[in-house]
C-alpha cells in the first residue's frame, strides 16, 4: 500500500512538472493583433520621430505637441530632427518650433517651460488630453508614447542587436534622446505611476536637464516579485509574459485606475487600446513584460538625492498607489509639496482634471521660475485658472461629472 501511495505521488509531481514546463508552450507565440502601421491610426494632431538607439535602425515614437512654438522655451535648441515618418521631407527646411527665437511679454522675455508629459503602465499620451491644453497657457508641451504602448514602435528581438530596449536604463536613454530631437535642453516632467517613477530616475540620471517634477501617483515602494535575469529568460517565462501582456493590452488597469470607473467613456476605452490594431503589439507587449520580471524598482533608495523642486498629487481613493505611499516619498524628498485630492482614484489627470489643474497652478505660483509668474506681475492660482479655461475641451469627456473640489 505504502508503495502503491509513493508511485501516485510520484505520477502526481511528474504531471505538475510537465503542466508547468509544457504547459506554456500551448500559448500561441504569433501575433494576434492587427497589422495596421502606427501611421495609419494616428489622429491628426500626431507626429513621428525616430530616435537613436544603440543596436537598432532607429525607434520612432509617436507624441504630440500642444502650447506656443514660436516662444524660446527654456533650453530649447534644435527642433528640426522632429519629422513624421511618413514624410521625410518634414524635416527639411525651418521649423516652427525654432523659428523666432525671441519673443517678448510686456516687455519681458518670454521664457516658459516645456513640459514633457509621461504616461503609466499599459497607458499612452491620450492620459494626458484632459489637462493638456492647461499646461499649454502655460508653456510648451509634449507627450509621447513610451515602447510599446500606444502608437510608437513594437519592437521584439529580432529588432535590436544590442541593449534590451525595454530596460529602465533604456527608458531614460530613450528619453533624454527624445528631448534632444525635439530640441529641449531642460524640462519639467510631468509622471503618471510609473512614468512618475521614469521622471525621477531621469532626473537623477541627469540633473541638469530637469527643472522641475509634477508626480501623480508616483510607482515608488512597489511590492512586484523579481527574479534573476537567466530565470526571467526561461522560454516558459517568455510564454507566459506574453499572454499576460495580452490581457493587460485589452485595458483592464483603466477600470481599476478609476475610482468611479462609470465616468469612463467608451470614447477613453478605444484610446486605451489603440496599440493592438498595431502589428506585433501584443509581442512587444511580452517583450516589456519579460524584461520587467528581472528589473526590480529602487528608487526610493535615492530619494534624498533629488533636488528639484516636486509636486506630489494623489487621490485617496487610489486603489494602485496608497496615499500613505505617495506621503512616505513626499516625506522622503528634500523639497517636495503633497497634494491629496478626495474622491479621486490613480489616473488624476483623467477622473478629476480640474483638481489636477488647480494643484499644479497652486505650485506653480510657488515657483515663479518654472511657470507664468517669470514673464509677468505675480498672478493668484485662481487667476492662472480663470487663463487656462480658455484652452479646447477634453478630448474624451467622462460620462458624469468629476468630483467638486473647493
């Protein structure tokens, strides 16, 4: 009996291992998504540019610019690497953006900020439509799709020969070389989650090319297994990262992001999955999602060496991101304000854009270097806001109205 009870025991682990080591390769490892080009889904505000990366052709990014182009914003050099993909002849010749390189406001230069907005996990730049145009009253600003997402480039390994693309220490490279394409010197980044975690960790990489921080709901003491990297390149791993990331790709953080995911328009809901009528998405996906098993989060070990002032904003009904998170890392940096903002879940700039708008001119004000007050007499938060209101609306307004803040 005893020998009959070890022999079931030993077919019982033989058919757990063959689940676990075989079973992964029941994933289908071709694309499922679509096999349209970026090009053809990008809406008419949308631009292109190609930036360089060590061992590839080139990453084209898909962003998209808001705020005055004919003003000197702080730092800015060169713009015309700027070019959409589909016309080469873009570039050539001046542009815009580097085309009177004086201005002046009431008989002041007129130096503004550019702002350089960073989306989160399985988002892309559409996060930022509600509160673009506000930013835009108040210098120039850019947003754009960091790989994968959205409708920059869809890399898998046979397109890189070199350093994996989708490390954190690439994410920087990647968006230090956009800034250079676009001819910004200095910017104030403005993170979502984990674009937050991207902005500090640029700027801690190069401080002098970052004026300021605006944080949503920074990714900070995130608690997310690690494994070493000869684990994480497992096949079976690579499998099953892929078929994560395909779930991820059909948008299901936006829900949980919201605290009232009813003010989600289906309008948003398309936005969010624009990437997956792009070819290889959902490979690329599993790429970014494979190298994140082995790139663990560190930096709230260099909190205190960031300088620049910041603007924390959290929404205490944020199921992602506690509150008590976003105070430890307010607490943590040497100059840093805390904004908390009830009735709002991860995704502030969505779900509660007025608020947003009203914590940033806030902070603002505080630091006239950054913003408007540099060109002009001292403006009130309230006047700041009274300005911007002016800007477009939304490009997808919520179903219901945002939560009333005083």
């Amino acid at each position: 009996m005893l020998r009959r009870i070890f022999l079931l025991l030993a077919v019982l682990v033989a058919l757990i291992l063959a689940v676990v080591l075989l079973g992964p390769f029941l994933i289908p490892a071709t694309s499922s998504a679509g096999q349209k080009q970026a090009t053809d889904l990008a809406p008419a505000a949308s631009r292109f540019v190609t930036i360089p990366f060590e061992g590839t052709r080139g990453i084209p990014l898909h962003f998209q610019e808001a705020g005055p182009t004919g003003i000197p914003a702080e730092g800015r050099g060169d713009a015309n690497a700027a070019q959409k993909l589909d016309d080469p002849a873009a570039g050539e010749g001046e542009s815009p953006a580097s085309e009177n390189s004086d201005s002046t406001v009431g008989g002041k230069t007129d130096v503004r900020p550019t702002f350089i907005l960073l989306h989160g996990f399985t988002f892309n730049l559409f996060t930022w439509d509600p509160i673009r145009e506000f930013l835009a009253a108040q210098g120039r600003v850019l947003a754009y799709d960091q790989i994968p997402y959205g409708l920059s480039a869809k890399l898998t390994a046979a397109d890189w020969s070199g350093p994996n693309p989708y490390a954190k220490e690439a994410a920087i490279s990647q968006l230090f070389a956009f800034m250079d394409a676009l001819g910004v010197e200095r910017a104030v980044l403005v993170g979502n989650s984990s674009g937050g975690t991207l902005a500090m960790e640029a700027a801690l990489a190069r401080p002098e090319r970052v004026a300021g921080l605006i944080l949503v709901a920074p990714w900070v003491f995130a608690q997310r297994p690690t494994l070493p990297a000869w684990v994480a390149e497992l096949p079976q791993l690579s499998r099953l990262s892929l078929l994560i990331g395909r779930k991820l790709g059909e948008g299901v953080l936006l829900d949980y992001s919201y605290a009232d995911p009813g003010r989600i328009t289906d309008q948003r809901r398309a936005l969010m999955t624009l990437h997956a009528q792009v070819r290889d998405a959902d490979l690329a996906w599993g790429e970014l999602l494979n190298r994140s098993l082995s790139s663990p989060v560190t930096i709230s070990a260099h909190l205190a060496q960031l300088t620049q002032p910041v603007l924390l904003i959290s929404g205490d009904r944020d199921k992602l991101v506690k509150v008590a998170d976003t105070r430890r890392v307010a607490d943590a940096l040497p100059n840093a304000a805390l904004t908390v903002i009830p009735g709002c879940g991860h995704v502030l700039q969505e779900e509660c854009p007025r608020a947003f708008e009203q914590a940033v001119a806030d902070w603002l004000v505080d630091h006239p270097g950054l913003g408007l007050a540099a060109i002009g007499p001292t403006l009130s938060s309230g006047q700041f806001l009274r300005m911007a209101s002016l800007s477009a609306p939304a490009m997808f307004p919520l179903n219901q109205a945002a939560p009333s803040h005083p």
